[in-house]
C-alpha cells in the first residue's frame, strides 16, 4: 500500500482530503513545488501553476498534474475534479488553512460540498518511518557527527559564536547536506541559559562551556543533535552539571522502547535533574519527533498521552540552563526499534575538553 492508500483506508469512505501542508504533500507525493494535493478514491493530483508543472511531472509520476487557469486557481480546480468523481465532502487542514483560505474555499468548491477537518490524519502517519525514510535520517544523523568531529578541531578561544555556527553549517553542505534542518544554535559561556540562543559576536573564552544544537537535511529529511565542549578546563560547578545532564540523558535514552509512554520518558530526565536540585533549570520537555520537520509527532512531555513504537524517531535533550552561568544540553536523535531504540547519532556524550 502506498501512502496515499494508507491515508485513504483511515478516511470515511468517498471523501477527499485537501492538502495544503508542504511537508504533508512531499509526504505523500514526493512534490516539492507549490500548490496543492488532491486525494480522494480515483485521484491522486498535485494542483499548481505552470512553474512547477515541469517539476512536478518528474517527482511524481504517479500523480495527475493540474495546472490552474485564468479564472480557475487552485480550489476551483479541486472542486472540478471532486464534481467529475462525485465526491461531496472534504477533509482539510484546520490548523493551516486561514480563516481567509476558507472562505475563500467555501465559495470556489461545488455548493453541495461539505468541509471537515483531517484531524493531523497524514501527520500520524508520519510517525512511523519506513526505510527510506531512516536511511534519510541516519545520513543526516552522520553528516552532523561528521561535522561535530571538524569542529571540535577548529573552536578555539577568540572566535566568535558566528564563526562557529558559520563552519558548522559550511561543513555540513560540504558533507552532502541539502540544508541545515533548522538554524544551527551556537551558545557560549553564559549564553549558554538560553536553549534557543542565537549565535552572535560573543567571543569564546577559555573556560567556556559552548552548546551546539543543530541537524542536516538529506532527501527531505532532517536529523537533530546537541552537544555541549569544554574550551579549556570548565569549573567544577559547569562539570557538574555537565554530568547531571548526561546522566539524564543516558538513563531516558536508555529507557525508549516500543510501548512505552512517552510522558514516562520525560519524567525520567526530569526526576533525575530535579533530585540534583536543578528541576527549576530544565524548562522544556523531553523531545519530539524528527523527520521531514524538525518538531513532528510524537513528544517526550509530561503532557504526552502517546506511546512509543518500532519506526519512530525521537529526540532525547535534557538540559540545565542557569542565568548568569551558562547551560548544557546533550541530544540525540534515536530511533524505536522492535525491542528497544538506537541511537543515530554516534559522537560521543562525554565531555570534550578542546
Ligand atoms: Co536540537
Ligand atoms: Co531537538
């Protein structure tokens, strides 16, 4: 079953799902351009203009292109073809489709049509990765090891976060990526506090603990790793944290198996930092899913109802983050097998000293 079928086993029957994600369409499609997708039992189409008709016809054969005209633009020429199929009800994206889009859909579809939402149906499916799709990401996973092996050989005290994050990402193309997954994060000394610092002047100094969070992309998809190096020797208190973070790490990582709850995956990080007396200083969750987006489905939250399976892909960053100090954060990007996990990222957790 390809994915569109599956998305189409879990819809009521005759119903047509509307797609305006990009990630949900390249999901589906293999599509890249702009538009829209069209499902439904008999359609497979991709709707765009004359730009990307060109594009589209090469990355996915299997689909009807459909260029729009004057007078029809993307909607009207979905309502067409659901008309021609006699297809009546449609599914689409609540959480992208403005109010605007809306009512602009309402009127250019057939007046027979009714809307509902997909209710994240293409995300869900997302969850559980094939083996392309893991073999995209543990490419991206090696790339950023790669690139974390060259700079740990280049920081050196006097450069600046910039420069750093500016090799990081030269590095990586260099090493295949398409593109970076997400803007590379480089924080030193006490900018350290910040989980999502942006790289700027600040020179490195010796002492300084510098966190680097950052990921490739490879055929869509994308990988996510942190690490935290030492410039010189770090005080006893840094290490110390240091080590409370990668024992917290290493014990939820550790933890991740098929059946588990992901709010217990949390939880085990979290008991951990707190009972070092640093629960104050770890303030976001988990982990998340990875895959053609940087934050998919499912989360490692408290709040999480979702419980791990064989083909998700998950994230585990713990951190402690104190103001005026600094922070650290380790992450990995591990995978859900049939009787535990493993991790794709290999670089190694323990502390470096540059
Ligand atoms: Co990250
Ligand atoms: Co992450």
């Amino acid at each position: 079953m390809d994915r569109t079928e599956k998305l189409l086993a879990k819809l009521p029957e005759n119903t047509a799902a509307l797609l305006h994600n990009p990630s949900n369409i390249f999901y589906l499609s293999g599509y890249t351009g702009e538009g829209l997708l069209l499902v439904a039992p008999g359609i497979k189409a991709v709707i765009t203009d004359f730009r990307y008709v060109e594009a589209a016809q090469k990355q996915c054969p299997a689909f009807e292109i459909h260029s729009i005209r004057a007078g029809v633009g993307h909607v009207k020429l979905a309502g067409e073809l659901l008309e021609k199929h006699g297809i009546n009800k449609l599914l689409y994206e609540d959480n992208i489709v403005t109010v605007r889009a809306m009512r602009d859909m309402e009127k250019a579809m057939p007046e027979n049509m009714t809307f509902e939402p997909l209710n994240f149906a293409v995300e869900a499916l997302r969850t559980v990765k094939d083996e392309e799709e893991l073999k995209a990401i543990q490419h991206a996973c090696d790339i950023t090891c790669q690139a974390f092996e060259y700079i740990c050989g280049y920081i050196k005290p006097g450069m600046t976060e910039r420069q750093v994050q500016l090799t990081l990402d030269y590095k990586m193309l260099e090493l295949g990526a398409q593109d970076m997954a997400f803007s590379t994060i480089v924080a030193s000394g006490e900018n350290g506090s910040l989980p999502h610092a942006v790289p700027g002047e600040r020179v490195i100094q010796k002492g300084d603990f510098v966190t680097m969070d950052y990921g490739a992309k490879v055929d869509g998809y994308c990988s996510d790793m942190t690490r935290t190096v030492a410039v010189g020797e770090p005080s006893q208190k840094l290490r110390e944290i240091y080590n409370i973070v990668l024992h917290a790490q290493e014990e939820a990582q550790s933890a991740l198996a098929p059946g588990k709850n992901c709010a217990d995956m949390d939880k085990i990080a979290r008991d951990i930092i707190a009972a070092a007396g640093y629960g104050e200083c770890f303030g976001h969750s988990l982990g998340h899913g990875v895959g053609i987006d940087i934050h998919e489905e499912p989360r490692l939250s408290s709040r999480s109802t979702d419980i791990l399976a064989p083909g998700h892909i998950v994230t585990v960053e713990p951190g402690i983050y104190v103001p005026g100090l600094g922070g650290v954060r380790i992450e990995n990007t591990c995978v859900i097998t049939e009787d535990g996990y493993k991790a794709l990222c290999s670089a190694s957790k323990d502390l470096r000293i540059l």
